[in-house]
C-alpha cells in the first residue's frame, strides 16, 4: 500500500529507471553477441541460420550495421523486409526479442523463433541510418540478388510514423 502520490511516482520512476537500465544492458549484450559470432567457435551458436551481416559506409565518417536473414521458404524469390527500430533502441532487440529468427532462454541459451519472418521472407535490420535512400542504394550493391524483388519497410517506435514516406520516396526514386 502506498500512502500519497509522492511514493506512488517514486515507485513508477525507479520502475522506469530499471526498465531503461534493462534495455541498454540488453542493447549491450546483444551487440557482444553479434560481434563474438564473427570468431571461431566450436559450436554454431546461431543455429544454422542462413545470416549475413556487415557495415555500410554512408561516409568516411559514418557506417551503419546490417543484419540479414535469408528466407526458410524460398530465399531466391522471397520478398525483402527492411526493419528499423526506434531511435533510442537498437534495431537487433527485434532479432531476439520480436519478428526475428531467436528466443533468449531462461539460461541465456538461443533457440529458434517459431513464428520468425524470415520463414517466408529474407528480412534485414539494420541500425538508425541517417539517410534511408543512399543507404538502401548501397545496400541493394552490396546484396544485388534483392535488387528486383519486392521490398517491405517495415518499423517500430519513431519509424512508425517515417515508413509511409520513406517508402513513398523510395518507391519513386525506384521507378525512375
């Protein structure tokens, strides 16, 4: 029971402090992961999935991570999905957390998502790019078997209300 406001708002801001705490942890554990995968390992952590990942250069000064997960079905003619995260998370929280290939278990273990988009699509996340289209030109040179394909942007928090236009540009610029 609490008494007055005061401890009600004070219980509700250390409550908001430990789930920002959580997710900037969880944004830091995930990125070991994704950059401990590139080592040598005797076991293959990602169970088999048929992933790629790397950095795009959009300048001398900026690069923005991708991480790409081929389609189940039929990676050769399936669609591609883009997705972006909102602004204060990163957009690998999706691949463990939501849409994407991964579950965390309870022991800190992965296992395979049964409901993952990369079941009938190849799906790409990648992080907070600054200008969408002359990074998805670059994408699309670095990946040419997408560049005839169907594309989907799709996004969370902040992107949400960017991805109609985005994809309204980009759509227009991919047509002339």
């Amino acid at each position: 029971q609490f008494n007055n406001k005061l401890q009600k708002s004070f219980l509700l801001f250390f409550i908001k402090l430990k789930l920002f705490l959580f997710m900037r942890l969880l944004n830091q554990f995930l990125l070991i992961c994704f950059f401990t995968s590139t080592l040598t390992l005797n076991t293959d952590i990602w169970l088999g999935e048929d992933h790629q990942s790397g950095f795009i250069g959009l300048s001398a000064e900026t690069n923005v991570l991708y991480w790409l997960f081929r389609s189940k079905s039929n990676k050769s003619s399936d669609p591609l999905i883009i997705w972006l995260s909102g602004f204060s998370c990163s957009s690998l929280l999706p691949v463990f957390l939501e849409s994407g290939p991964y579950r965390i278990n309870k022991d800190l273990t992965l296992s395979l998502n049964p409901y993952s988009w990369n079941l009938q699509s190849n799906i790409i996340y990648l992080e907070q790019p600054t200008d969408i289209y002359t990074y998805m030109v670059l994408l699309l040179n670095e990946l040419p078997e997408y560049k005839n394909r169907k594309i989907y942007l799709g996004g969370d928090a902040w992107w949400g209300k960017y991805i109609a236009n985005y994809a309204s540009y980009l759509n227009s610029r991919r047509n002339s």
